[in-house]
C-alpha cells in the first residue's frame, strides 16, 4: 500500500495553498491532500488505503458575486454550478471554473433552501419562508409557483416549508419539508400542483424496551415520554433511472436509503455517519453521502463503501477540509463538488488515477463487460493488492468467465464468502461429474471385499490375527479407560456410576482427553474451512486458547466441587474432573467430521454445519449435567441449583481476579514510577 508522508516539499506545497486561500476569493490549488482515506476491509475493519480524491480548485464567488450562508447545490451535465445562495435570496448560476452566467430569482425569492435543475434547464427552487416551489426557466423567467398542497391527504395541520427537491422526468417533484415526518411530499405540475401523497416514510422506532415501557405505563407517564414519530429525511438526489436517494439523521444502516417507484428500499449501506448532509448520484452505479462535518463516503450499487475521506476543518483553513457542509455533487468527469455553508464556498475534488481505474473496472462489469474489467482491476491490485473491493470485483469477473478456481482464489482474498461459496459450489459439481463414477466403483468394490474377507473368515478364520492383537491392546489400562470415555458418552447413567464407583476412568487419561481437546479445538479453529472460520487470516493466539481451556476446566471443577460439598454432595475433585472431560467426548469424536465437512460445505447446506454443532453442544451438556447429578447422587432440582450456584461462585471468583489484577496494577506502576524518580534524581 503507498503511503502518503508529508515531506518539506509538500509542506511548502499546503502552506503555498493556505496563503492562496487567505489572499484569494476566486480558487485555490492544492497538490495532495491534508486528510487520509480509507476503507473497509473483507472483515469491516477500517483500513488506510490510497487517496481516492485530491482537493482541486475552490470556488470562493462568482467572478464578484460571493456567496452567503448556501444551502444546497446543483451540478449539471452541461458544465454549470447553481447554488441556492439562501443569505442573499438568489440562485447564482456558474460554470465550473468559478466564472458567473446569471443571477436567477432576485426579488422573487426569500429563503431558497433547495434548487433542482432538469434535463431541459428548468430551475425548481424549494423556498422555505416564502412556502413554495417556484419554476423558473433557462433564462430565468419565472414559470411557475406551487405553494401549499389543497389535498386534506397533505394535513390541514401541517405547514409547507420546502427545503430540498428534485424532479424526474415525468415532471413529479419530490419534496422535503421541514419538520413533516410523513415522508417526501409528491406533487404533479397538473392543476397547477396536484398532491399524490407521500413517499419514502422512515419507519418509526419501535425497541422492545419503548414498546415494554409503554404498555406499563400510566396515561399520564405515557403523556410525558417523546413523541415516537418517523424522522424526517434530511436531504434527497434522484439518478439517472429515476430512484431517489435519500440521507436521514438517526437511521443507522438505513441512513442511507436509495427508494424505487413503490418507496421500498433497495440498498444495504456497509456504514453510515450520525449527521449526514447530503447525497448524490455518481456515473457508474455509486452514490456519494457527506456529512455536515465533511468526511465523503462513496459506496457501490449494493452499498458496499469503496472509500471515506475528507474531514473537519480544525481551524487551519486548509483546503479539503470543511466546517459545516450542506450539498454535494459530481461532474461529468467523476469530480466532487461539496458546498460549505459556513465558509461559503465550494470544495472541488478529482479522482485519482487508482480511482479513476476503480471506475472504469465499475462501469465494465455494470455493463456485463467482465473479461475487459479486468484489466483495470488487475492496475488496482498492482498499487493495492490488499484492497479488498478490487480482489471481489476480479473474482466476481472471473466467475463470470466460469475460471472457478481463479474466483475462489479472489473471493478468500477478499473476504467475499458469497462469491467464495459460489465458486465453490461449481467447483464440487465439476468434481462430482468427473468422479462419482470411479467413487461408485470403488464403494462396490470396497462393499464386496468385506463380504469376500467376512466369508473367508468363517471359515478359516483369517482375522483371528486381528483379534488377538485388537484383545492385546484393549487390555492394557490406559487403552481400556480410555474406550470407556466412549462408553460414557454413549452410556452416560452407566458410565458415571463406573467413574463413581468402579474408577473406570484415570487423571492420566483425562489429561490426555483435555490435550486431545486442545488440539481439535485449535485445529478447528484456526484451519477449518473458509466460510466457517471465524478469526482472522494469518491470526494466531494459541497460548491465549490453551490457558482459556485450562482456566475453565479449573474454575468449572473447583468450584463445581466447592459448591457441591456445601451441599451435601458426594463427588471429589478427582471423580468431577473426570466426569467432565468425559462429558467432552461428544466433541472429540464428532468435530474432525465436522472439520473435513467445513471444507467442502458451501453457505447452501450451512444448517449441516450449524445442526452438528448444535448437535455436540447439546450432547456436551447433557452429559456434564447427568455428571453432576449422578456423582453426588441429587435429585434434577437440587442439581440444576448446584448448577446455577456453580455459575454464580465463577462469576464471583473471575471478578475478585479482575479486582486484584487492577489493583496489583497500580500497585506496579506506583513502583515503577518511584523507581523512575529516584533514577532522575540521582543522575540529576
């Protein structure tokens, strides 16, 4: 991964720009960037990768016009900004390179909030205080002014305060107000504005704790508790094919909601931000959300996030850097646009090269282009191989391409356990066409060797041999306890009465069942198959598992022990110890099977996996509470309480470790420091 350290030059470079700002109300240039950019990784971890956009040029006015406090921004395709210059009640019309074409809305407008432009140039502007929409035309000639819905579906009640629009194709505009919860209001031009109702409503809060807390409580408490109503969105864009975007404050994962015809949502965002501002559509099936604070999240069509950048302005006035955003958009030529309605002024930022081949490797495989994305892929890899959207993109690709092998290949790199299971899938329906024929030959075979050898052993006993050496090495002691750890688990009343009673089982052999134990368990966990593991690749904590095991085992048959005497059991630490490693069994038999099984089981049979754990969880349980009950010999009621009790005294033993480990602790570090005291002052 390149890694971008700042050196004299560069600084000379930011300072350059710092003056430029200050000294300059037109544009600044800046040659890297003052914030970092990163990513997440197949795990959802963040991690550093290259800068996605540079700062660019920054639109401080137009030719002489400055801005004040703007609320919202509008790029088209045509190369031109209009900007909703709220203080000074006008929408002020740029090109790109700052430079003024017209003033829309003097004297007309009071607080424009939002402005819209169409594919035909027609201006939609949401004004807040003057409660209306008005249309104004290419040259700026007012056409039309929508005020207050006359539809009772709208709400007698309810005030029209607009303040973001966008209009489709078809001419319906799309409206937010202010403080209506109801959703996006929907107005058709005919009739001078006709009310279709209400799109997009976020779902009100509904915890299990609000939904408890008010059925118990009284009128009067239920009087006093916050209104639990729908949030109103806090911005919207609509793309290309009509689907509107939109970004509300406290939904979480549904911050960011892209709403088909019917207002169902349609995307899945990996992340959100807790004040978004405002959101655009980009060019190849992405979508940009910026916070009021600055920081740029570009997310794919199924909105896993490619990138975040950008950040607060902390006072320094570098270019990059925001202070209180409210609009964003994107140019023809993938360029970010982000207005500062503090600064008053816009932000530009462009691609990089690793973005711009991103991009290219977007758009092929949006097109059905999968053998030509990936060359632009394989361009991303080269400069970041651990960038974890490139390996899914190529391994998706390469799916495509029916290159199984090279597919799961990219999928474990990035994580991608859907596109890793599905080229898993075709990989074993290869495998099985081409041996289940041989595989059935040598089943029949094997099928009719064992009826040739059980035939020949009738009657020339030919296995006598086996026998003998199989009764020889049962009879030795550890060999026959260790069997019966098998006959335990199959047998559990009998089997605990043996280890009871009859000393059926030893501490030699326990040992040797815990190391076994230990073995399968990390074997398991660290090696099993890709889509069952559950740590990290290349993470390995192997003394952190083998002491949690041995703690357990100690603190569980310890305390076990002490409970059980203070209540009249008749189990000693020897026979509890035993009993429990026996009870784990069921584990060390069954988990190589399921091991061998993780690596060829894709997500379609994942309930065998998760049935065969339940499965040995469940019969571990069982066994160690039979143990319990049948080695002090208790009724189902008074072992359940020594159960619970157990649990209680570990509880109680792991948080007097906890207060000794913190309190020796400080105790150390009060050592340490006096000592380092003591070292200064005699070298002093």
């Amino acid at each position: 991964m390149k890694k971008y350290i700042l050196n004299f030059k560069r600084i000379a470079l930011s300072l350059l720009a710092m003056v430029l700002v200050m000294s300059s109300a037109l544009t600044v240039q800046a040659e890297d960037a003052p914030y970092k950019t990163y990513t997440f990784d197949g795990y959802g971890s963040i991690m550093q990768t290259q800068t996605a956009y540079l700062p660019y040029e920054t639109i401080a006015k137009f030719d002489e016009e400055a801005l004040s406090g703007p609320s919202d921004m509008c790029i088209t395709d045509d190369g031109f900004i209009y900007v909703a210059d709220t203080g000074n009640s006008r929408v002020v019309v740029g090109d790109l390179e700052g430079n003024l074409v017209k003033i829309i809305g003097e004297g007309t407008l009071k607080t424009p909030k939002g402005v819209f432009v169409t594919k035909n140039n027609h201006v939609y502007v949401a004004d807040r205080d003057a409660q209306s929409i008005f249309e104004f035309d290419e040259n700026g000639d007012l056409l039309n002014q929508y005020g207050k819905p006359a539809s009772p579906l709208y709400g007698d009640a309810l005030e029209f305060l607009p303040i973001k629009i966008v209009v489709n194709d078809a001419g319906i505009m799309y409206v937010v107000c202010e403080s209506n919860t109801n959703g996006i209001v929907e107005i058709s031009p005919n009739e001078g504005g006709t009310f279709l109702g209400y799109f997009g409503t976020n779902q009100a809060e509904r915890s299990l704790q609000t939904i408890i807390y008010r059925a118990i409580a009284s009128d009067a408490q239920r009087a006093k508790m916050v209104s639990n109503i729908p949030s109103t969105p806090d911005n919207l864009c609509i793309d290309d094919n009509g689907l509107i975007y939109t970004v509300t404050r406290g939904e979480e994962y549904d911050t960011l909601k892209r709403l088909n015809i019917a207002g169902k949502n349609m995307i899945e965002p990996d992340t959100y931000d807790d004040i978004p501002a405002a959101v655009a559509a980009g060019n190849h099936d992405n979508v940009f959300m910026v916070s009021q604070q600055g920081y740029v999240y570009e997310f794919n069509n199924e909105g896993e996030i490619l990138y975040v950048f950008g950040g607060a302005d902390d006072g320094t006035q570098r270019v990059g850097l925001c202070t209180l955003v409210s609009a964003i958009g994107v140019d023809t030529e993938d360029r970010i646009y982000i207005l500062d309605q503090d600064k008053a002024q816009i932000q530009i930022f462009e691609p990089t090269e690793f973005t711009n081949l991103l991009h290219e490797a977007l758009n092929l495989y949006a097109t059905g282009r999968y053998t030509e994305s990936k060359a632009p892929l394989e361009e991303v890899l080269k400069m970041n191989s651990m960038f974890d959207y490139a390996n899914k993109a190529m391994g998706r690709a390469y799916f495509q391409e029916e290159n199984y092998e090279k597919a799961q290949y990219y999928s474990k790199l990035a994580k991608d356990y859907e596109g890793y299971s599905d080229a898993s899938w075709e990989i074993r329906n290869l495998q099985l066409k081409k041996y289940i024929v041989p595989f059935i030959w040598c089943v029949v075979g094997l099928w009719v060797l064992s009826k040739v050898i059980k035939r020949l052993d009738q009657k020339k006993n030919i296995l006598q041999p086996v026998r003998d050496v199989k009764e020889k090495i049962g009879s030795i002691d550890f060999i026959a306890k260790l069997q019966y750890a098998w006959y335990f688990m199959k047998h559990p009343f009998e089997g605990t009465y043996g280890i009871a009673r009859e000393g059926k089982a030893s501490l030699r052999v326990a040992n040797f069942l815990v190391a076994v134990f230990a073995i399968e368990y990390i074997i398991n966990k660290y090696l099993s198959g890709f889509l069952w593991k559950n740590v990290r690749e290349g993470r390995y904590e192997l003394f952190s598992d083998i002491a949690t095991i041995v703690i357990v085992l100690i603190a569980v048959t310890g305390c076990s022990y002490l409970v059980s005497t203070i209540n009249d059991g008749e189990g000693t630490i020897k026979k509890l110890y035993c009993s429990f490693v026996y009870s784990l069994t069921p584990y060390i038999t069954l988990i190589p099977v399921v091991f061998l099984f993780s690596h060829v089981v894709t997500i379609n049979e994942e309930f065998l996996i998760t049935f065969a754990y339940i499965l040995i969880y469940a019969w571990c349980a069982i066994l160690f509470v039979l143990s319990v009950k049948e080695i002090n010999y208790y009724t189902m009621k008074e072992t359940f309480k020594v159960l619970a009790l157990t649990v209680f005294t570990i509880l109680i033993l792991a948080l007097l470790i906890f207060i000794i480990y913190v309190l020796w602790a400080q105790v150390f570090e009060f050592i340490i420091a006096i000592g380092g005291e003591v070292v200064y002052r005699i070298g002093n």
